[in-house]
C-alpha cells in the first residue's frame, strides 16, 4: 500500500547494479519471470519422472520391486500436485503473467516490484518445502492430489504424518507466493495501462491472465482454508473435517466432522483452479493463432465476454467433481446445469479459433503447429468433459481411467500446448535468438501425437470401468487380458513423449548460444512487447518513453494498408506507413 | 500439409478406433439401462461436433495456408454466424443435459419396495449387514467398534438383535428385486462400484450414503473400491452374487445374527490343550514349527486367524490346489477339528502358547527389507503383531521359511485365488508386488528382527 | 453500469479521441486497488470460514460458546472489552488521518501510536482470552465451537498483525523521507484497512457469541 504509482515521469525504478542485483534479487518483471519459469520446468521435469514411473508400474506390473503400492501412490500424488500448482499455475501465471503483463500494457514494470520479487522467493521456498517431502521419514504423502480426510492424515496412507504436513505448508506458502504475485498483475493490468490501452484494446492474452488472476485470488482462499483447518485436524487433534472413526482397529478421539465438508472447500478451489490454468492458455493461443494467420482473432467482443463469464460461472461448477461422494443427490440437478451452460461460452471460444483459421493466411510455423495441435486436444479434451459434468453419465465413469484420460487432454496436454506455443512464439523475445525449427518440428509431431496415442485409448478403459490410482489390476473378471496390453501400449507411448521433452529442453538451451538472432518482431506482431526499442526489453522496457496506443492488437491485414499488421502503437496517420523510430519487421 | 493429414487421418482414426475397439462398458446386469442410453445420446452429439469442427479446421488449414499474395480477410466479427453458433450449441447441451436429469431424477427416487441393505467399508475389505426379520436396522456407533463387534454394533438396541451380519467381501442379492444399499465407512472414505450395474456411490465416514439398482442379470460381479482410501487400495475387491430369490434365502438363512454372535461362549484352552495333541507332533508341543516337517511356528497366533485357516481347510478353500504339498497334508488333518466348540477351544489354547522368535534361515538385508516391510506393516503392523481389524495374522516369530512359502504361493495363486478366499485375494496383488529373490529375502530378514 | 458499456466497445473501430486510459494522475489509484483486491480476498477468507463453521455448527457434537449460563460467552463483558480497544484502535487511526490531511505531524505521530497502542492491546487481550478459556477447560480440540474460536480469533489477529507491518513501514518510510505529503495517503488506506478488521471481528464476535438457537437459524438460512 505504501508504494506509489509507476508513472512514467517519476520514473523511480529499483536500478540494478550488481549481478546479485540483477539477476538473483531482481525486482524486474522479466528477470522474476524467468526465476519463475525455470524454478516451474525444473519442478515439471520432477513431476515428469514421477508419471514415467507410474506409467511403468502400470503398464508392467509385477515387474519392478521398488515400486511398492505406496511409492506409486506418493509418485501418483506429487505428480499431480506438482503439476496442477507448482508448474501449471507457477508457469503460466508467475511466468508469463509476469512477462508479458507489463510488456503488454506499456508499462515498465509491475506496480509492486518489491512484492514481486518476494512473490518468487516465497514460490521457491513453497517448493523446497515440497520438495523435502521426498526426504522425511515416511516420504511424501501419498493421498492424491486431493489430500482428502480422513485417509491423508491416518494410518494406512503414505506420508501421512511428515509428508501430509510438508504438502499442507508448501500449499499455505505457496498461496501467499501467488497472492503477493497476484494482487501485483491485476493492479498493473488495472492501472498501470500505458495512453491509449483501453481494456478492450489489451490483447486477450492480459484478459486471459487478468481474469485467471482475479480467480485466483479469490479461489485460493478456499484451499488455504481447508490447508489450515487439516493441518489443526492432524496436528492438534480438531475435529473439522475427521468424523467419528476406527483406524487400522484403533478408535481415536476424533468426533463429528465433516470429510465432505473438505471436498466442497477443495473444490470451490479446485474447479476455478481448472480456469486458472485454462484462461491464461486461452489467451496465450489466441494471439498466436491471430498473429501467424496473419488475422484478426475472430469475434473479439465475444472472446473477452466468454472469459469473463467462463470465470464467473468456474465459482458456481464445483460440486461436478462430488456427484458421487455422498453429498445430498440434489445438489447434482443444479451443478449438472451450471456445468454443461459453461460448455456454451467455452464452445464459442473454440468456434472462434477455428473461424480465425478460417479465410486467413496460415504460416505453419513451430509456434502454429502447437497451437493448431492445442484445437485438437482441447475439442477431445473439452467434448468429454461434457460425459462427466453430467450428472448421470458420472455414475459409470467418475473415478474410472475416463476421469484421468480426460483432465489430462483438458489441463494437462491442452495447456502445455499453449505453454510450448508461447514459448516457441515468444523466445525470439525473451532470449534475442530464435529456436531451431526443425528440434521444433520433431518436438511438435512427438508431443502432439504421442500424447493423444497415450489419452484416446485411456478414456476407453474408462468406458470399460477400470478404475483409476490402482497400484496393479490383478485379475477382475470383467478386465480383458487386453486392457493390460493397452495399458502397455500407453505407457510405452508415455515413455516417448517424456523423452522428446528433452528434444526440447536442448532447443531451449542450444539455441540460447547458438541459434539465429532473432529479428526485430520476427512474426510481425502487432502487439505492444515486439516493440519495444531493443530485443530483448531492456530495464524499464521502453526507453525514455512510454508508448501511445492507438489501437486493437488485431490489425492484421486491414484492407489498404501497406503491410498485412498495423503495430498497436502505430499512429492512425496513413503518411506513416511504418512505425517510426521503432523500425518495422523487413 | 503434413499437419492437414495428420488432423484428417486423428478424426478417421478415433472413429475406427471407437468403432473397432474391444473396451466398452461391460454388459449391464441391472435396471439402468438409461444411464447407458444418456451415454449414448452424448457419444454421438459430441462425436459429431469433433468429426465436424476437426475436419473443418483441417479443411480451413489447408485451404488458407500461406501462400504468396494471399492476404487473410479482415472481418473482426459476424454477429450472425456467432449468434447461430451459440444457439446451435445451446440447443445441442439441452439435448444432453435433459435425459441425464430425467435418469438423476430416477437415481435420487429410491423406490418403496427397495430391500435395504447396508454395506460395511473399511481399509481394505468389505462386509454387510441384512436388518433381519423385523426389516429395521440396529443402531451402530464407531465408538462400539471392538474385536468381538466388527460392525459397531449398539449392544443396547434391541432392533440390531436379529441383524444378519455377513463379515466377508461377498454379498449376495436376489435377482428382479430392486434394492437399496445403505453405504457406511468405518474409517476413511471408499466408493461401492459394481462396473455392471452402471452405478456407484462413496461411503463417507460418520454418514450414511445410499445407491440403489435392481440387478437383472444373475452371477458374480466384481465390486472395486472407486476412492482411494490408502496403500492397499487396489486390493480392496468384493463380490456381488446375484442368485435367484431361493438361492439367496438359502445363502441368507445361513448366516449369522448378532444375537448369535453376541452370545457365543469363549473358547476354553483347556479344552483346546487335549486337542492339540494331534497338532504337536508336527508343530511342537509349544507351538514352535519345525523346518524337517515342514510345519509352520503356531504360537501367539490370534484365535479368529486359526479358525478361519482350519475353516479354509475343511472346506477345500487352502490346500487343495496340486502344487501346495503341505497344505494337503494340513487339509486331511484340518478335517479332524470338526465342529465349532472345537475350533474356538483350539485356537484359544494355541493362542495362549508364548510366541518366541524362530531361528533364521534366509540371509538378506534387514535394513533393505525394512522399506518393502511399509507396505505389510499397513496390515500387519509395525511390529508384525498382526491386526485384527484388517484380518492380518501376526507375522513376528514365525519360520522365514513358511512365510516364504507362502508368499510364493499367494505369488503363484497356490494360495488365495479361490474364490471364497475372502482375504487371500488381498495377499496375492501384495505378493505380486514383490518379485525379486533378494528383496524378499531382505524382507524376511528385516521381519525376523521384529 | 460503465463496465458493461466498456465490454462493448468495438476496439477495431476508429475511436474518435484517444479515448485512452491515461496514467493516473492520483497516486493513490494503484494502492486503493490493491487495497481493495486485499480486502476482497480477506473477506472471501473469513467469508469461507464462516460457512465450514455454520456446515459444522449442524453436527450433534457441536457446543456452542454461549446460550446456557455455565458457558463462557453467555457473559459477553471481555468480548466486549476487547472490542472497545479495537474500536478505540480503528478511531484512533481516523482520526490520525484527520489531522495529517491538515498537515500536523506530530499529532498524526500520535493519533498512529495511540492506534497501535491499543491494537497491541486488543491482541494482547485476546491472548489473555484464551488463557481464560483454556483454564475454564476449553481446549482448542475439545470442541469444534472452541477449535472454531481460537482458529478464527488468531486469524483475526495475523491481520491485524500484517497492517502493523505494513504501518511499520509507511512510517519509517515518512522518517526516511522526512516529507508529510507521502503520509496521508497511505494512512488513509491503512485506516481503510482497520475499519474492515474492526468489521469482521464484529461480524465474529456476534458469530461466536451466539447462542445455539441463532446459530441454527443462520445455518438453516444457509441450506445446511
């Protein structure tokens, strides 16, 4: 509160002047950025491992003996959790919400660069907590991501009395790490737009993030209120969410509470968390699909409505995940509704990417193909989503392989196609150097088909009920010899595309030292981070001025105008058909 | 291009896929074939809406890909075509949403002439309880909850008296008549999941939920616990067996009330010392096992363990199968302790002998071992003192090399794999999970230290 | 309603002005918003809470503080001492804002200490609550009324403790800059900030001083 606001004449930026300064206690947007972005992949490639040894134990069971029924499960566990949290909501949001938000709007930096700079510090130490877990007696805790009481915090669970606990304080600092991050991106976005950035004039990359953010701090809550009211149950012995119960023969002192109780406050986070993930994805790919159509994103009012309303409505979806649980079966009427009336503006949203496609002027570059591939995943992905939310159909399916095919077609591969577009999309500018296209390719066609060859045939063990965070199957009458050489199948496939990641990870940082220099705005973008005066922006972004927006970031291919993209800080006046001292892509 | 076949030749594939594919819902054997339909209805509005979309987007790729002089058309919106696209879509989520609210509605209306039964969840096996003749339910409580009232029954309530309590994973049920499940957990949460009868609920701890059917098809189903509810999880398997309307009051008739088990008398060492004569020569007279005879060490094991293995013999559930050498010898021996008072006189006596630690025949190393003994310390405790509550015999003193047997035997299905091997089934996924020689062998050295 | 006037703008038409957002001009735009994003969030924290405790407030085992005589909120008297220092805290700071926005210094130094002074000894009353209600036998896990109480209080009492942190900081900076003109305006949002905690903890303290009847009747409104 006591900071004043970032106005460009009283420019008071945190100068830095060591390499201490400047890259480690950074309070730059861009340096925090890419603190956050490495800290998440690294944490991903953990998450990334762990699913590899899942994935073998599941598909050759019987063969490894260091994966006991409770590593699986804690592997299982930190996977998603690691996932869901410490890379999807760290990279998207702490990543390239914090990169391209001040870039974006014209500013210099974020209205609260102290804070931001705590933000990651606080993000790293929730991971080291985390982390930690691995390294405690009884290791980490192996309750599933959801952690649900009473089972997280009893006997007869892995972790459940050092593990359980390190999970619930890496979750506590963590919300407040995505707190002081959050409350620095919608205020930047709020107010610390440059001349001329109109809301309806950001990118809908900032709405995206924007509207997650806002989800976020508000959906959190939810999450650090049941972290806290469990940690009591585990450590002090309340009875918040613990009922009545004999564990393993064993009558404790717990009395009443409600687990069901815990499962409404996870999701009330947990469903708007799904959008915290998607909407940023959201935005991410309708800029890249406008800009290498070479075309205005269609129905841009209606992109920007959908996400306001997807993020209204992700409040009142929750209970979609607890049709089963045992909650009174009423709630399912009105939950089945509210969720399948989201199908309707997430629908729209699809219908206008695919229209963007269409009569535009398509460059099959490395960050297209992505966000091509992105279409695909998230029409399967989205479509089944439709199977579960009603109601009915959640009664076969719900906690089976269908559940696990389709989250990860929706938030995991779906989302990370978005990631690995807006990286290819943006390195030029982050980095000055250009990614090799061909690593790029190969990366694409591994990832794109590996991971549909893993999730199209899990969802059909789903329909044959084969249920889902089992250690091994054994022998169940309705379960076919071939569903185990399916489940093979997919983990040799999940092998693959774990390993083509690495294609990736040496692109990354091959390129870094030797890949082409980047141009100036190589993919002719129109919005404000291409242009700013040097690649890659410097301290302060933009020189001794700010810039003046005079425009939508969707002027590509106006009719009559010299080029086929009008840069967002282009003035209106035609005798200027470039844009001035800033210098045009050639 | 590449990408425009790729995209065409993923559409036709999940297509022939779907259409080619062996993994579909398992046949239905109850009443909710309209949960199968709503699934339908969906299937192919949804896969019309991706053939469609997928391939138009292929076509759009294809045909607006970058060419020289091409220039894109700049059209930031059509109101028409966006509002016709939004109207399409919310007709065609009516047309799912409507048939799956009208099932909910059935799902949520249990009807009046349902049967109830309760069903008893609890890490990692199931059991059932029928309310007898005066078709009401006893009061149960957690806090009842002891070794001689697994189902927490209130002693004090005089309806819970003629309750049949079924204490083992296999429920039957009559075939055609429509019944509702009472779903109840003793600890944490677990989920009631009989893939053929399409249904399914959670049981949550301190509520009672509810999922009824009515099974239309007779024979035995798999139940599955569909929420996880710890380390053996996956081993947490029942059976339903739909028999006709006589069969199932014959099974029924079987069973004991609570009345029945309350007032059985305790077992009288005494007694069971005489008896156990027989059993000496092989076992010891303290209960030791003896590696030459290949009998396995008795003392300190707890009654309810004894009596059920000497049932499992009598009955040709353990030591019948070709390879079990020993246990067949065991079966025709089992076969002299005949009736009831018999076995609890035994058991109580063999379980009066002092457990003392067996000597050691297997090398291994115990601190390994210690890491693969996690997963058995769920059941069979930290100390290997056995749990009754999990139904885990004590494992601490006895012979390394019986319980090595065993485990090979569990591995191999020699033991366990019958199907009215209520217990066994859980032992032979947790066998499976430890393959290697040396890991077991440092297993068996760690549980030699206990 | 000017956001939805805003939601329909069509950006891709020429605008006749630059109908821009131009850098605000008043200071304190930026920390107002976020202010008020913290308060939002706060107050979705406490909102939740509130909700778990009316769900849990419906199962047999729950006692409620007050209602029978034996109980310890059915003498209201500490409560209500308490919130006279917190109220007196939350005056104090207005009137710090007061004066500093007519530029007297040392009284606005005053007015902040007396508001800190007594936000000290609202905590520290609260602690001696506790104390109180831990020697009458009411532990923190003997009941989820209790668990309630104390989790909700020392909530209360970390925020509280947080906008010292950030007063803390706001004066040093004023020490440091030695300027009065940086001063009112933050304090103005730190006073925003102590009227809201002195808000919720009345909506608290009427919450868990109530009696079982009251509390049924709010849970029932609820749908539990």
């Amino acid at each position: 509160m006591q900071h004043t606001a970032l106005a460009d004449q009283t420019l008071e930026l945190h100068d830095p002047h060591s390499f201490v300064t400047k890259y480690i206690w950074s309070q730059d947007h861009k340096v925090i950025a890419i603190q956050y972005g490495l800290t998440a992949v690294f944490v991903g490639l953990v998450a990334l491992v762990l699913s590899a040894l899942m994935r073998l134990q599941l598909g050759f069971p019987d063969t490894f003996d260091f994966i006991t029924p409770g590593a699986y499960l804690q592997f299982v566990t930190m996977h998603g959790m690691i996932m869901v949290i410490y890379l999807l909501t760290a990279l998207l949001l702490g990543g390239f919400g914090n990169y391209l938000i001040p870039l974006m709007v014209g500013a210099r930096d974020m209205v609260f660069p102290y804070m931001n700079m705590l933000s990651y510090w606080m993000y790293l130490l929730s991971v080291i907590i985390l982390l930690a877990s691995f390294f405690v007696p009884g290791g980490p805790t192996g309750a599933g991501w959801t952690l649900y009481p009473p089972q997280a915090i009893l006997q007869g669970t892995p972790g459940y009395d050092w593990g359980i606990i390190l999970m619930l304080v890496s979750l506590a600092v963590f919300i407040i790490a995505f707190t002081m991050g959050g409350l620095n991106y919608v205020t930047t976005v709020l107010q610390a737009r440059t001349r001329g950035m109109t809301l309806m004039r950001m990118p809908l990359t900032i709405w995206g993030i924007f509207t997650a953010t806002v989800l976020g701090l508000l959906a959190f809550p939810a999450l650090l209120v049941s972290a806290i009211m469990m940690l009591l149950d585990k450590t002090i012995g309340t009875s918040f969410f613990m009922p009545a119960l004999v564990s393993l023969g064993e009558n404790l002192d717990y009395t009443g509470g409600s687990p069901v109780l815990f499962q409404h406050l996870f999701w009330f986070f947990g469903h708007p968390e799904v959008y915290i993930v998607a909407l940023p994805a959201f935005g991410m790919v309708s800029d890249v699909l406008a800009c290498h159509a070479r075309k205005n994103i269609f129905g841009y009012r209606m992109m920007v409505w959908a996400i306001v309303a997807i993020g209204g409505l992700s409040f009142v979806v929750w209970a979609h995940h607890m049709y089963v649980s045992g909650m009174h079966p009423a709630f399912g009427f009105f939950f089945a509704t509210t969720t399948l009336i989201i199908a309707v503006p997430t629908a729209i949203k699809v219908y206008n990417w695919v229209l963007t496609l269409w009569q535009g002027n398509i460059h099959l570059r490395v960050p297209m193909l992505f966000a091509i591939g992105f279409i695909f995943t998230f029409i399967h992905g989205g479509l089944t989503g439709l199977f579960l939310g009603n109601v009915t159909i959640d009664l076969p399916l719900s906690d089976t392989y269908f559940v696990v095919a389709h989250f990860h077609m929706v938030m995991g591969v779906s989302p990370i196609m978005v990631l690995f577009a807006a990286i290819y999309h943006w390195y030029p500018l982050i980095t000055g150097r250009m990614l090799n296209d061909a690593l790029g390719k190969a990366h694409f066609w591994l990832t794109f088909l590996g991971t549909y060859a893993i999730y199209l045939p899990m969802h059909y063990l789903g329909f044959l009920g084969v249920p889902r965070r089992y250690f091994a199957m054994g022998s169940t009458d309705f379960i076919p010899e071939s569903a185990l050489s399916l489940n093979a199948s997919i983990t040799v496939s999940a092998l693959i595309v774990g390993a083509s990641q690495l294609i990736f990870l040496f692109n990354v940082f091959w390129s870094l030292r030797h890949g082409e220099k980047a141009p100036h705005n190589p993919w002719g973008a129109t919005s404000l981070e291409w242009q700013t005066p040097d690649v890659p922006p410097k301290h302060g972004n933009w020189g001794p001025e700010l810039p003046t927006v005079y425009r939508w970031a969707y002027d590509f291919s106006v009719p009559g105008a010299e080029r086929d993209f009008i840069a967002q800080n282009e003035p209106p006046d035609a005798a200027h058909p470039t844009s001035g001292e800033l210098g045009g892509a050639s | 291009m590449k990408l425009v076949i790729a995209l065409v030749v993923l559409v036709v594939g999940s297509l022939l896929f779907h259409l080619w594919s062996p993994w579909w819902f398992t046949p239905l054997a109850s009443n909710w074939h309209t949960v199968d339909t709503t699934v339908d209805i969906t299937l192919y509005i949804t896969g019309a809406v991706f053939v469609i979309v997928n391939l138009f987007m292929a076509w759009a790729v294809y045909r607006y890909r970058h060419r020289p002089e091409q220039r894109a058309r700049y059209e930031p919106e059509n109101k028409r075509l966006e509002t016709w696209l939004t109207v399409i879509t919310a007709v065609g989520v009516a047309a799912m949403l409507a048939p799956g609210l009208v099932v909910w509605a059935d799902f949520t209306q249990v009807p009046e002439d349902a049967a109830p039964v309760e069903v008893v969840g609890e890490q990692w096996q199931w059991s059932y309880r029928f309310p007898g003749e005066d078709g009401v339910l006893g009061e149960v409580a957690a806090r009842h909850v002891g070794p001689d009232n697994p189902f927490g029954m209130n002693p004090a309530d005089p309806a819970g008296a003629d309750d049949i309590l079924v204490s083992s994973n296999e429920l039957h049920l009559p075939i055609d008549r429509p019944v509702k499940l009472l779903l109840r957990s003793k600890d944490v949460l677990h989920n009631f999941a009989v893939p053929q009868f399409r249904v399914k609920m959670d049981l949550v701890p301190g509520s009672v939920s509810f999922v009824w059917f009515t099974p239309t098809r007779s024979g035995r189903f798999d139940v599955l616990c569909m929420e996880l509810c710890g380390i053996a999880h996956y081993a947490m398997r029942g059976q339903v067996i739909v028999d006709s309307q006589a069969d199932f009051d014959a099974w029924l008739a079987q069973q004991t009330t609570w009345a029945d088990i309350s007032s059985q008398p305790a077992g009288d060492p005494s007694a069971g010392q005489q008896l156990y004569a027989t059993c000496s020569a092989c076992h010891g007279p303290e209960g030791q096992g003896n590696a030459a005879m290949n009998s396995p060490a008795l003392a300190g094991l707890e009654p309810w363990y004894i009596q059920r293995q000497l049932r499992y013999y009598q009955q040709g559930i353990r030591g019948t199968h070709d390879d079990d050498e020993y246990g067949k010898q065991m079966a025709a021996m089992a076969a002299t302790v005949a009736t009831d008072t018999a076995l609890r006189d035994l058991s109580a006596y063999i379980a009066s002998l002092p457990a003392a630690n067996s000597d050691a025949t297997v090398e291994g190393d115990p601190a390994r071992g210690a890491a693969h003994y996690n997963t058995c310390g769920a059941c069979h405790g930290v100390r290997a003192q056995g749990n009754y509550a999990l139904q885990a015999p004590r494992l601490a003193g006895q012979q390394d090399w019986y319980l090595k047997r065993q485990l090979a035997h569990f591995r191999h299905g020699i033991r366990g794999a019958h199907s009215d091997d209520n217990y066994g089934h859980q032992m032979v996924l947790m066998a499976r999970s430890l393959q290697n020689e040396q890991s077991i062998n440092d297993l068996l050295a760690y549980v030699n230290t206990l | 309603m000017s956001l939805f006037s805003t939601l329909r703008e069509k950006p891709w038409e020429p605008q006749p002005a630059l109908a821009g957002h131009p850098t605000p001009a008043d200071p304190l735009a930026t920390p107002r918003t976020a202010l008020r994003f913290i308060m939002a969030i706060v107050g979705v924290l406490f909102f939740l809470f509130i909700i778990t405790f009316l769900s849990r407030s419906q199962y047999p085992d729950f006692q409620a503080l007050a209602g029978q005589p034996w109980q310890p909120f059915s003498d209201t008297s500490r409560l209500w001492f308490n919130t006279a220092l917190l109220a007196a805290s939350s005056l104090a700071m207005h009137i710090a804002v007061l004066v500093a926005q007519r530029e007297h210094l040392n009284r606005a130094v005053l007015g902040i200490s007396l508001a800190v002074f007594f936000a000290i000894g609202f905590l520290l009353a609260q602690l001696d609550l506790w104390q109180r209600l831990m020697a009458a036998g009411y532990y923190i896990n003997s009941n989820p009324a209790n668990s309630y109480f104390y989790l909700l209080t020392a909530v209360h009492g970390l925020h509280l403790l947080g906008g010292m942190v950030v007063l803390a900081n706001l004066l040093f900076r004023v020490w440091y800059d030695d300027s009065l003109a940086t001063l009112s305006g933050p304090l103005s949002l730190c006073a925003q900030y102590w009227h809201f905690l002195l808000a919720v903890w009345l909506l608290l303290f009427a919450l868990l001083a109530s009696s079982p009847d009251t509390i049924n009747t709010l849970a029932a409104l609820c749908g539990f």
